[in-house]
C-alpha cells in the first residue's frame, strides 16, 4: 500500500454554485449574505489515467482507476481512498489473484453492498501470438462476484459460470456492464438490454428484458434498485425493479434530463435521489414525482463533459471526479482532478464582475473555456445562459427567442451564433457592437494577426461586428477536362456543362429542390447584398440557376451496386460538393476522380465560387456596459496557442494555418492516414509544395460566407415549386420570390 500526503489544493474558485443567498448594503455595495456552494480542487494524485467507479463511505471518497501501459498492453487497477477532512489520499494496487501467466483479470464495476463493497471481476485468457496469428481462437472467459469490506479487503469469491453458461448456451453475450445491489442483498446486474438479479450466492432470482439499451442502475438509500434505459421512443427513462412481478414499475415522471443521454443517479436519503443533468445537479423527490436545482455545474467551475464520478457524503457535501486530457505535447497528459463541493458564507467568496454569455445549447468546447476563464481571472466571471432545454423540447421556440432577445439587447453581454442565428438580420438593427476597437486595443491581438479575406468576409460595410476562431470552406469539384482550368464559373457555365454532358448527374443524389437549396446557400452573395439589404432575385443570374436546378430530378433512385469512385471516374457524375477542414481533400478527389481535378466552386457572379463558413461566431451586444469584459473572454480563442491547437478546423490566425500547412508538407508516414471510399482506399502522403499552394489559393481567395435564413429559403423553394411543376415559368417565378425576399427582407431589417 502506498501512502501519499494530502495534496495542495489547486484553485479556491469565486464560484457560487447556487444563488441562495440574499445581499445586505455595505458602504454602497451589494454584499452577498446566506451559504453557498463552493468547490475546492485537489488533484488525485495516484497513477491512474482512467477513473470507473467513484463511490462514498461516510466522509471517505472512493475511487476505483486504472494505468494503461502501451507497452505491454496490460494496465494495472488502484483503488484510491481520500479523507475528505483531511485530503489524505492511500492508494491500493488490486491484486486480482491470476491462475495462469497468459490470464487476464480486471474488476469491471463496483457497487455499495452491506458494510462494504460488491464486484464484478473479469477473467479471459490472453490468446498466444501463434494463435492470433492463425486468426483462428476463442477467448476464454470467467466471472466472479467478489465481496468486500470498508478497507477493500477481500472475504469471498462467488462463481459466475451457471448464469454465463446458460446465457452463452442461448446464444448471449456475457458481459457486465453495470451492478447494484438492494437492501435485501440481493444483485443487479446489466447486460445490453437485460437486467439480471442474483441473491447473495449468485443463483439467478429473474431477468428482465427491455427493448432499448439499458444506461445505469442507482440504489436509494432504502435499498430500492432503479434502472435507467431507453424506452420504445428511445427516451431516457428511469423505473424502480419490481422483484415480486419479476418487471419495472412506473417510468418516473418530470425526471431531469441530460443532453449527453441518460442522467446519472445517485441516493440522497428521505426517498430522493440526486439527478446530474448537463448543465446542473437536482434532487429529486420519487415520491412527489418533483426536482429543485441544487447547484449550477458551470457556476462551480465544473464541465460535465469531463465528469467521471460523483459521489455524496454523510455531512451532506459533494464531491466530483472529472478526468481531462491535454494532446497538445508530443506524450499526452491525463489529469484526475477531484472538487469538494460545501457551504460556505456567501460573504466569503471574492466577488467578480459578472458577464453573461448567452448560447442556443450548451457547447462543450466554450464550456471548457468558460470554466478555464473563470477559475482564473482575477476581475471577470462569465455566465452561460442557454436557451434550449436539455431534451431539445423548445428548440423552434428557443431559436425564436433567442433570435428576438439578441435584438433587444436583453439575452446577455455577448453571445455565439450559429448557423440558427441571423447575424445580417441583427446588424441591421443595430443590435451588434464593432468588435474593431477591441482588437486594435489588445496588447496581444492585431488584425494583421488573421487571414485577411476571412476577416473581410466577417465584416459589413468595413465594420466587424462578430469574430470566429476557426472556419471551413465549401466549394465544387470536377475533373479538368469537364470544367476547364479556371478559379470561377457563373451559372450560365454549369449549364453549358449539363447540356455538353447529356445523360450525366451534375452531382450524386441531388433533386431539384435540394440541388436549389445548397446552390442558395452557396451563391447567396450573387443575389443579395446584406449591407445594403437588396436583393435581385428575379435577375438573369438567378433565373439561370433556376433552370440549372430543374435539369435536376424529382427524386432520386440510390445506387448501392455502383461505387462513387466508379460514377465519377466513367463520367456518370460530374461536380461533387466538399467540405473542407484539413487537407487531406487535394489527394483524396484527385485519386478518386483518377484525373486531373478542379476545385472551381460554386457558380458566382463576382468573385471566387469558394464559400467560407463558421461553426459559431462570438457578437457582443451593443447594449452591454461590460464590452471588455466580454472581450477578455473571446480572445483567448485568438491567441497563437488556441489557434495553433485546432484540429479538424482551419484556423482564422494566419501563422497559424501556414504552420498547418507546414506540418502536412512535413508529415511522416506514420502521421498520415488512409480514406477508404466505397471501392476504393487512397493513402494520404505528405503534402506537396504544389498542393499546399491549391490550397492557399481556394482560402485565400475565397470572399463570401454561406447563407442559412430559413424563412428565406422557405420563399424560395416554396414558388420554385410552381416552376419546377410546369405551373408558372422561370422568369414569372423569380419575379415573385423577388416580391415575397425583399418584403421579408424590409421587414427584418
């Protein structure tokens, strides 16, 4: 057993996990008065690199971990024991007793039962290489109930192999996934979608079958076993274990939700149970069918998103594991970090000024950042106020509002919009602040610092009125000897193409409808100017596209005996539509197409026909008396180091898309991959000095952003209807949707 002394804790946080307190006037400033929540972080200071099991024995933390070693391919299990008084830490090697050299053993979950604790462990013998070789061999494989006491001392071994023998018998997979056990001892066990209840001996008492998933299982302090799956609708549902009718009773109503799936559960005394949702912990009265919030999860500095383990101790505190990973090194870094969550005076936390930042739905990636900013800014604390619920039940009305409360200065100091939210629509209302003057004044940031067209295209009438950390590019691709060697194309060209290639699809899978809605999207600049707020819809250009789209078909057969490579290759496909994050796209469509290859764009009429969009852009209200506070936060996803850590994103800093850029000509052999497409798997190389300069000239030349309003798009495909149905003409058409697009327009404006 080896000792460790108690680790210093990490950060005190500012955090108030819960606003149950009230203010008291003090020399003219508000004083918070009343307990609340607050958390202390410790490291877990033990070997481990995986936590499985958290669990709580009076005031002592429990956790069962595990080191994987990439060596050997073996990884060794600790049980760490921490005295939340004192932050003591002891860590126990298990030493699972082996019965030959080439078996492996783990103890896969653990559970309170009676005094001490209950586990499930897994025997399976490791194959020999010869054998592995051969790819002829069966794994082995046992299990046992192993019994515990408080220290995690052994007492018994009880067999598994009736019970898996008679599932393995049937055809099952044996293979536990979660255990409980109840007031009577009797044993729970999950496997896929059946529920197994054993007495104390291991001997089968029933098993009960679901027709979904089953996610987890929590015991109330009483004793009563409750399973959480997923019903026919594929809800996350929870329901007690009925053993007398061998079933589950009633599904438990107004259950709190969690957007990552089903929640977690944990007994709270006096017939509640402890729910952790995404984004806050709630105690939940079974009886009454009822939740109250807690404590708010980003309040306390804590991410669900890294959260391992929960646990809740008899003084009535909390204590949550989470488990980060940082990749950035050569060797990547695993950290266990441990928050002990109590009440504390109000009035003993020091207090920051409070920014909120309002979102569509929780963002893990901002969450992180947020709680980051927020353990270490000594002035600012930033809020997240989201408008979705965590079951996506509002999602129309919560973009409705979103949108309306964004205009009226009230959603919060600043915001992220996604593709939901109308930028043009805000701007044009005045609703948004210049973000220029912020980055002029930043000691660390310039606008030299970001590729140049892409801060153009995030600008309006030479105003930034929102910024984005990273990008992508969108743009059409066909074979040089079908669309020639040029950087643009109009809408007149592509239908040249159609026409010379009769017979042929324009691109895979695309309908009429379909074909005009992404064509919209992409080309949106060509018919709309949101600077001005006009629009040309009834133009030569657009009623082009409109002819363009009904060479398309209704609807579509799809192909499955034709491979991709094999339609593109015999000219049977003529453009395909690519999203572009990396690099890896220049090799991968010159291998598929099997020629040389075009990334021309989308039809224009000025400019390139590539079309930049972004994940989510950051605005700060006009409204907000807290601008530099708001800033303080955005930036941090600006400096060098931020951008030069994005992956599967091309970052808006200049030095550091070269640096990308750089390191896939540079790449070795064992940093590169492979793409498997359909029939065909290309192996990616290191970059050429002649493809990364493609590259550069699809970003650096591309001057438009795509265009989502939905309501727009809506007029569109709704009077194109009548044209492609042989209703009205082309021209009669677009005269219409001009009519109806500058109305809707003019009125949003």
């Amino acid at each position: 057993m080896k000792r460790m002394k108690k680790v210093a804790v990490l950060i005190m946080t500012a955090a108030m996990c819960f606003a149950m307190a009230g203010c008291k006037k003090e020399t003219g400033e508000e004083v918070p008065t009343g307990d609340v929540y607050s958390p202390k972080f410790s490291e877990v200071n033990a070997d481990i690199d995986y936590v499985s099991n958290v669990l709580s024995s009076g005031n002592k933390i429990m956790i069962l971990g595990q080191k994987y070693d990439n060596v050997n391919y073996t990884y060794t299990q600790k049980f760490v024991t921490i005295d939340a008084a004192t932050g003591e830490q002891t860590a126990k090697e298990l030493e699972l007793q082996k019965e030959s050299d080439n078996e492996e053993v783990s103890l896969q979950s653990v559970c309170r039962y009676k005094d001490g604790f209950l586990g499930v462990v897994y025997r399976y013998v490791q194959p020999t290489q010869e054998e592995m070789d051969s790819g002829v061999y069966d794994v082995e494989s046992s299990y046992t109930m192993e019994i515990y006491d408080a220290e995690f001392n052994n007492l018994s071994s009880i067999s598994l192999d009736k019970i898996q023998k008679s599932i393995e018998d049937e055809g099952g997979n044996f293979y536990v996934q979660n255990v409980a056990a109840d007031a009577d001892g009797n044993v729970y066990m999950t496997l896929d979608s059946s529920l197994y209840v054993l007495d104390g001996s291991g001997e089968l008492k029933c098993k009960i079958d679901f027709e979904n998933w089953i996610n987890g299982m929590v015991a109330t302090s009483d004793g009563q076993v409750y399973v959480m799956y997923y019903d026919e609708q594929y809800n996350p549902v929870m329901a007690p274990v009925d053993l007398a009718a061998k079933s589950v009773g009633a599904v438990l109503e107004n259950l709190p939700t969690n957007n990552n799936g089903s929640p977690q559960a944990f007994p709270a005394g006096d017939g509640k149970i402890y729910v952790v949702g995404s984004s806050k912990l709630y105690l939940y009265d079974i009886a009454a069918q009822t939740s109250e919030e807690v404590l708010d999860w980003i309040a306390c500095d804590i991410s669900t998103n890294s959260l391992s383990g929960f646990a809740v101790l008899d003084d009535g505190s909390f204590v949550a594991v989470s488990t980060t990973y940082d990749y950035s090194a050569d060797t990547s870094k695993t950290t266990i970090e441990l928050a002990a969550i109590s009440k504390v005076p109000a009035g003993s936390i020091k207090q920051k000024k409070t920014v909120t930042l309002a979102m569509m739905t929780m963002d893990y990636d901002t969450q992180g950042k947020v709680i980051k900013f927020n353990r270490t800014n000594e002035d600012y604390r930033v809020n997240i106020k989201t408008y979705v619920n965590d079951d996506y039940s509002n999602y129309e009305d919560a973009k409705t509002q979103f949108q309306a409360d964004v205009a009226a200065g009230t959603a919060g100091d600043f915001f992220m919009a996604d593709s939901n939210i109308n930028v043009d629509n805000l701007i044009a209302k005045g609703a948004l602040a210049d973000l220029s003057d912020l980055i002029d004044n930043d000691a660390e940031l310039s606008r030299d610092d970001f590729i140049p067209n892409i801060l153009d295209i995030l600008s309006v009438n030479g105003r930034l009125y929102s910024i984005a950390s990273s990008f992508s590019v969108q743009t059409l691709v066909g074979k040089v000897s079908d669309v020639g060697t040029g950087k643009s194309w109009t809408f007149k060209d592509v239908m040249e193409l159609v026409k010379a290639r009769q017979g042929a699809s324009l691109m895979a899978y695309t309908t009429k409808q379909g074909g005009l809605t992404t064509m919209v999207q992409y080309s949106m600049d060509s018919f709309y100017n949101a600077g001005t707020g006009e629009c040309n819809f009834n133009s030569d250009d657009f009623i082009a596209l409109l002819e363009l789209c009904n060479t398309f078909p209704e609807d579509y057969d799809y192909d499955s005996d034709v491979s991709m490579p094999k339609m593109l290759r015999t000219g049977k496909v003529l453009l395909t539509d690519i999203y572009i994050s990396d690099f890896d796209f220049v090799q991968l469509y010159e291998a598929l197409y099997g020629e040389p290859v075009n990334f021309i764009g989308y039809p224009t009429n000025s400019g390139s026909g590539a079309v930049v969009s972004f994940d989510a852009r950051f605005c700060i209200a006009a409204k907000s008396k807290n601008k530099d506070a708001a800033w303080a936060f955005i930036r941090q996803f600006l400096l060098p180091e931020a951008q030069k850590s994005l992956d599967w994103r091309l970052p808006i800093n200049k030095d550091a898309f070269e640096q990308k850029l750089t390191d896939a000509m540079n790449a070795t052999d064992e940093e590169v991959g492979s793409w498997v497409y359909d029939d065909v798997e290309i192996q990616i190389k290191a970059l050429t000095g002649e493809q990364a300069q493609i590259v550069r000239d699809i970003v650096y030349s591309a001057t438009s952003e795509a265009a989502y309003d939905e309501q727009l798009l809506n007029i569109i495909t709704e009077e194109a209807a009548y044209y492609f149905g042989g209703e009205k003409s082309s021209s009669e058409v677009a005269g219409i949707i001009q009519s109806r697009a500058q109305l809707y327009i003019d009125e949003n404006r």
